[in-house]
C-alpha cells in the first residue's frame, strides 16, 4: 500500500508540474500576444512600462557591446524610437526582451559600419577550422551564479578584458538569462555558433580570472 501510495504521489506531482508549466507557458504567451497588440496601436503607456522595466538591462547590454557609456546613451535613446516606430514587427511569437536586444545590437552594427570600423562579429575570429566543441550546458552552471552577481566586482572588470563577442554572448546568456536560440536569434547566427561562442567565452573568463588571482 505505501510502495503504491507513493507511486501515485509521484504521478500526481508529476503531472501538477507539468500542467502548472504549460499554464505559465500560456500565461507568458498570452502576455506576449497583448503586448503585441500595444506595440501595435503605439499605445504611450505601454512603452513607459516597458523601459521603466527593460531600462537597466538595456542600458547595461549596451555599456558591454560598446565599451563606451556615451555611446550607450545614445543607442538607449535610439532603441526606443525603434520600438515604437517598428513596434508593428513584434509577433508576440517570442520573448520581447529578445527582440528589443536584437533592435539594440543592429543599431550598434549599423554605426559601427558607416564609421568603417569592424562589427561586433569581426572583433575576433571565434570561428577556427576545429572549433572546441560545447559539450553540455551544465558544465557552465558553475559560474552562473558567479556572472549573476553584480557586485563581484573581479568578475565584471574580467568580462571587460575579453573579446566583445564573447562577452556579448556571456551576458545574453548569464545576466539577461537568454535561451542558446534566443541569442542565436538575437546575434543572426546559427545555435551552434552561439554553443561555441559561450565555451570559448567561459575559457577566456577563467583565463582571465586566473591571471587576476596569481
């Protein structure tokens, strides 16, 4: 009788987290699907909640891509002029903090071109012949809750010295706690070369953090 008790205590709970996961999901979608009509219909209260909420992290996506914290400014202001200029093009069909960095990080290429400076995806050549593979993404939980820290002050003067397109994917992933497609989405590129962007990144971070420690 307990052995079975506890097998239906199992499925019960099972089936109370997959229901109450698929009601989130829902939940978020139809968030999503609301927002998009706002967007829409360029409704001014919308877009104040939107940047009293996305300002930080907007803000602080910006200061990491371009190094430069006037710049960021600018962009900032930019960005949401795109947003409600173009508030049309958003779906609903994903997350919107994935399209609004997607907004920030064009507005960024596009300057970086007409000053004939190199892009964001030119700074380094993360792309060899052999690329080191990513093995699993639980290998990298280890310093999630490091990179999530914004008062570790090592940690963040360390992703300052990488390589930009290695720290852009780093925070994506770590701060903005993006999913490898939503970056992938984000950056214009393939899934597999957000995979090898994060384990090289991470490997450059530790080398990084090493040399700051010895």
């Amino acid at each position: 009788m307990s052995a079975t008790f506890s097998c239906l205590t199992i499925r019960n709970a099972n089936a109370y987290a997959s229901a109450s996961a698929c009601s989130f999901s829902s939940l978020m979608k139809d968030e999503n699907k609301a927002l998009a009509r706002g967007l829409l219909h360029r409704d001014p209260d919308l877009l104040d909640q939107l940047i009293e909420k996305y300002q930080f992290r907007l803000f602080r996506y910006l200061v990491y891509i371009t190094a430069d914290r006037t710049r960021a400014e600018d962009f900032f202001q930019e960005t949401w002029i795109h947003v409600l200029e173009r508030g049309h093009q958003y779906d609903g069909k994903s997350r919107f903090e994935g399209w609004l960095f997607t907004i920030a990080r064009n507005l960024v290429v596009d300057w970086q071109r007409q000053r004939k400076m190199q892009s964001l995806d030119a700074l380094t050549d993360p792309e060899q012949p052999h690329p080191m593979q990513f093995k699993n993404e639980r290998e990298i939980s280890a310093l999630d809750s490091v990179l999530g820290s914004e008062q570790n002050a090592q940690v963040q003067n360390a992703m300052g010295q990488i390589a930009p397109v290695y720290r852009e994917v780093l925070l994506l992933r770590f701060q903005e706690e993006l999913q490898i497609e939503e970056i992938a989405a984000v950056l214009g590129a393939p899934p597999s070369t957000v995979k090898s962007r994060l384990y090289r990144g991470l490997a450059a971070l530790r080398d990084t953090l090493s040399r700051g420690a010895a």
